[in-house]
C-alpha cells in the first residue's frame, strides 16, 4: 500500500518546491512532492530561465564570433537558424533534470505526478482518485503568462514568453508588448539576431526598480543597438493577419510587425487547487497573499515563489522554499533564513544586475550617500576582452563608508555582482568601503572594478 501520510507535501518542482523539498528532508520531514506535469522542473527548467538563457547565449556566442576582427577577415558567412541556435537548450534541460530527479531520490522524496487539490488544510486529492494528509503544505506552483481575452494567442503570429520559443523562422520585425524584464532580455536577443524590434513599454521609463543611471544606460545602449522603444503606451487592439501582426496603440499608433510577443504581465498557478475550501483567497492575477514566513490566511500552508509575485526570480523562489521549510520546522527566531535585499540579475546585452539600494531609494530616505564608478573601458581586462561597454557602481554611506547598494552594467554583471553582496552582508565594520581599498585584486580583471569604484568613491569625500 503506498504511503499517503507525511509531514510535509509541496506542490510544484521549480525552483520554490525544490528548495522547500530539500529543506523540509533534511530536517527529518517526510516530504512527498506533486508535479502536475509528466516532467519535473516546472517552468524555469523548460520553458523559462534554462531554454532562454540558452538560446540568449548561443545567439551571443554566435554574434561575438562573427564580430571577431580575424573571422570577418578570413570572411566567414553564417546565418544559423532559430532551431540550431535551440539545439543546446535540448541537452541542457535534460541534464538540469536527470541532476533535480537526483536530489528527490538521494532524500527519499516521492515526487507524484498529478492534479492536486485541496479538500481540506490537510489533505490533497491528485487527480480526483488519490489522497494525500501532511501537517504543512507548500504551494509553490509558479505562473505563467498573463493573457487578456480579447488576444488571439491561437494566431501563429503572435505569441507570449512561453511559446515565443517555439517560433520556427526567424522574423524581419517584431513587437514586443511590455518593457518588464522578460520583454526587455528578449528584445536584447532578437535585435542581436538582426530583427527589428519595437519595444513597446507602458510605463515611464524602462525596469522602474533599478537605480535611474543604470535605466539610462540601458535606455541608450538598446536605442544605440537600433531598438525602438516607446514609452506610456497602451494597446487597444491586436489584429493578426496572414502575412503579420498590427498592433493597435491608445495613443492612436499602429505597429506592423512580422510577429508580436506579449510580454506584459503574469498569473499565478491557482486554478483548480481547490483553494476555496481552505479559505485561502487569490488576487485578481491568482498571486497568494503570504506573511514574512511565507505562511498564507493557514498559517499551516505556506506559498513560495512566482505564485506570491514579485521579485518573480529562480534564486528567490528556490530560498524562499528553503525559508517557509526551515519555519514549519520551528527553528529558532534568529536562526531562521531571512531574505532580504536579494539581488536582479537581467539578462540583456550587457547584463544588468544590482543589490541592496538604488539612489532614488537612499535620496528619498535622507541617508546621506556618495557614489564611486568604474567604467569598464577603463579596465584592462575589459580592453583585452573587447568587452569595455559597462560600469559598476557603488552606494556607500558618507559617514559610515557601509555599502548600501551595488549596480552592475556590463558583461558578467550577474557574476560580478556577488562579490559586492558578499561584503554588504558581512557585520559591521566588515561591510565597509575599506575592504575595496585595501584588498588587492588580481590583475587583469573584471573584479578590479570594486578596487577603481572604491577609490573614485572615497574621493568625492574630500
């Protein structure tokens, strides 16, 4: 007879129900997981972060080739297409979960394919014929793309951030609806393919969460990279055509383009969970609700990652599951994962990724700041690389010298930024500007940027 009693039963293999499995095992729960669909991983591993960030790199190994001074004199012509540049993504996905099936097995954790449902706080029924009771629970279900009624997502020119990896040929144009990070990082990806993009934004300015000059720099490398972005828009239809798309703009604008991805917004994964029976209410978008500790309206049922919304990264989810299985394992207050100041990592070309405060935040807070920048044409890695477009700024308090915020722009930003949050989240007065000044970095490198921003930095002061 199979086990249907545990101590903890998640809902979801992404990065949020893996990390809650694994926590909840190794701290001695029985845990059994629910993956609705035939293969685990959930959206991230195979048709999110893995097969884009797959495909964002061979379009960019691709280009940087073509580029190369001594290929474009030896006179090299390729022009690979959408599905070559897929290929890796095909082996990669599978080894991503041959690794994750690994994890569940190593923990004797039986992962249960299936519908679940609640009938109660306690219990779950998969696919109407099977039930499962645990003490806690972990919705950890993810989202998709939010898709408004009157769009014909059935059309085969107009597609969202799930099935635009589909796409067969490669378009001449595009339009791209929503300027958030997923529609910027793919706009980065078909401008570098050659494809005209309109990048369609329907707030003031570009990624309004990042610090204003690192949205500059943005603004103006895509602009210089020839994408067209128009901001304070508003779509008021979108008509698909045999040969296109137009999409119909408030403002009275009309985009012909080849294809459209819409990219704006998403949904949570709610939808038959039975959640009315457990009293435990979506937003309008199916997001949950959920306290510091990750706990819904049931203090027994937790929620973790894309299904509550922001911050809406892999890296979040996956510790915010480790946080919601460390409380319903009663650790000690202080002792507890607290999860704050978690970095961004944006995958446009350059990268863009930052920590901790942006200059509108310390400016309207009155916390009296000073700014020190490294240009990356100035380094002699980024010289020997060709790689000089980009910068790394740091926000350090006046009085203090304590790092209040880390933005990187440039290539290997997502990388570079961790040795910034590694010294941001040492106590006081480890976490301190000093360390840059007088730590010796080797050289050449990107990480030397922390050294040339400290200094600029702490120049200003005097």
């Amino acid at each position: 007879m199979e086990d249907s009693k545990f101590d903890v039963i998640v809902i979801g293999t992404g990065p949020g129900g893996e990390g809650a499995a694994m926590q909840a095992a190794k701290g001695g729960k029985r845990v059994a997981v629910i993956e609705r669909y035939s293969r685990i991983g959930g959206g991230c591993t195979h048709w999110g972060t893995i097969p884009s960030k797959s495909l964002r790199f061979s379009i960019y190994s691709i280009m940087e080739a073509l580029n190369n001074p001594i290929v474009k004199e030896i006179g090299v012509r390729i022009n690979p297409t959408l599905e070559q540049l897929r290929a890796s993504s095909r082996s990669i996905i599978s080894k991503q979960e041959s690794m994750r099936q690994t994890f569940y097995d190593r923990n004797n954790v039986p992962v249960i394919h299936g519908q679940a449902r609640f009938i109660d706080t306690h219990t779950i029924e998969i696919d109407g014929d099977r039930k499962l009771t645990a003490e806690h629970i972990v919705i950890a279900t993810g989202s998709r793309p939010f898709r408004p009624p009157n769009v014909d997502f059935s059309h085969p020119h107009i597609f969202d951030s799930d099935t635009i990896l589909d796409l067969r040929s490669k378009p001449q144009t595009i339009a791209i609806y929503g300027a958030g990070v997923i529609g910027c990082e793919y706009a980065s990806m078909f401008r570098n393919l050659g494809i005209k993009v309109n990048l369609v934004n329907t707030r003031e300015k570009l990624l309004e969460f990042l610090d204003d000059e690192i949205i500059d720099a943005l603004s103006y490398h895509m602009r210089d990279q020839g994408i067209l972005i128009r901001h304070n828009e508003a779509f008021e239809k979108i008509e698909g055509l045999d040969d296109g798309v137009v999409l119909y703009l408030e403002s009275g604008k009309q985009l012909k383009t080849d294809v459209l991805l819409w990219a704006n917004g998403r949904s949570g994964n709610t939808e038959d969970l039975g959640l009315e029976n457990i009293g435990v209410v979506a937003s309008s978008r199916g997001h949950l609700r959920v306290n510091e500790f990750f706990q819904t309206q049931c203090e027994n049922i937790y929620a973790v990652g894309d299904v509550i919304g922001f911050p809406s990264l892999a890296s979040a989810a996956y510790m915010q599951g480790r946080a919601a299985a460390q409380h319903l394992t009663d650790c000690a207050a202080d002792s507890c994962l607290k999860l704050d100041d978690c970095p961004a990592g944006i995958y446009t070309s350059p990268e863009i990724s930052s920590i901790g405060k942006t200059e509108r935040e310390l400016t309207a807070a009155k916390i009296p700041y000073e700014v020190g920048h490294s240009q990356f044409k100035s380094l002699a890695r980024a010289q020997i690389t060709g790689r000089a477009i980009g910068m790394l700024k740091l926000l350090f308090h006046r009085e203090t010298l304590e790092i209040l915020g880390v933005h990187c722009f440039g290539p290997n930003a997502s990388e570079i930024v961790h040795i910034g949050q590694a010294i941001m989240k040492q106590p006081a007065p480890h976490n301190t500007l000093e360390y840059f000044i007088n730590t010796t970095f080797n050289y050449p490198t990107m990480a030397e940027a922390y050294r040339v921003a400290a200094l600029n930095g702490f120049n200003r002061l005097f």
